[in-house]
C-alpha cells in the first residue's frame, strides 16, 4: 500500500462521516518555484488522490503566505534590480513587481504567484487557493492572533519539548 494511501485511510478512520475531506499546503510566494515548493504540494495532493480513489469526496487547499516578509532578495531579482533591499521587511504583497515586462501583477507577490500556478497547471493539480494577505487584513486572524500571545509560554513550552537540538 501506498504511504498516501495509509494516510488517507487514518483519515477516514478518524472523521468517517466528512462530506468533504481537505488536505492543505501552502508558501510564500518569496521567489521563483523550486522543487521544495512542489514537494510541499505533492504529499497533500496524493493523500487527496487517494482519498477520492476510496471514492470520497476531497480537495486541495492551497494557501498563500504572501503576508510573510521579505527576508532576503532572490538572485535573480537582484540580477535585474539593484534597489530592491529596501524592501526587506516588507510583505510580499506590499514590494512591488520588480519585473517590468510582467504588466499584468502589481506585486512580488502576484508575480511569483503567477509563476507558480503556471507551473502548477502543467502538472494538471487543481487547488483552492487562498491568499492571507485578505485573512489577516479582514482582522479573520485577531482574536486567534491575540490568543496565541497571551499562550506564548504554553506554546514555547510545548515546542521545546520536542526540539531535538540545543
């Protein structure tokens, strides 16, 4: 049996009477797709595969953490754009496209997006996407936000207990 196929069965196993399972992945549209970026995609997308072959009903949720900042400027964004470290910091979504023959995307974000989703439909994967920049400024995340800070001790703590370096 496939190691999708064992995981898709957990699942069922857990939560027998879903209408729909949803398998989720997700990153930051930081800089041109690589093959970390699928893999990320890849082992949702089989337990959905898998789940359907069971002839349930299942789908891919794709999220996109646009609203994560800029930590550092690609080479090949450096290659063509000396000014753009003044970003750093920024959300993705708010550094603009630094590629000039790409009208069509505003931002970073939309650029790399767009990369991506490109490659993506090769592949013939469909997704649900959804984008955090909309979550986050929508204040959906506030109250989860403003809990996950008055936890920060418990959560630390349930970290370190399972790190496994100093």
């Amino acid at each position: 049996m496939h190691w999708s196929e064992e995981l898709a069965l957990k699942v069922i196993e857990r939560n027998p009477n879903k209408e729909e399972y949803v398998c989720a992945a997700g990153i930051s549209p930081s800089g041109s797709i690589h093959i970390g970026n699928f893999r990320d995609i890849a082992t949702s997308y089989f337990v959905v595969k898998a789940l359907r072959k069971m002839g349930k009903k299942a789908r891919l949720l794709f999220s996109w953490d646009e609203f994560d900042r800029m930590r550092k400027v690609p080479a090949n964004v450096a290659a063509v754009r000396d000014d753009f470290e003044q970003h750093i910091g920024k959300p993705y979504t708010d550094v603009p496209n630094p590629f000039v023959e790409d009208t069509v995307n505003a931002t970073y974000a939309e650029h790399f997006e767009a990369e991506f989703c490109e490659s993506i439909k090769r592949f013939g994967i469909e997704m649900d996407y959804r984008h955090q920049t909309e979550m986050y400024r929508s204040g959906k995340y506030a109250e989860h936000v403003i809990h996950a800070l008055r936890e920060r001790g418990r959560i630390f703590d349930i970290l370190d207990r399972h790190r496994t370096q100093e």
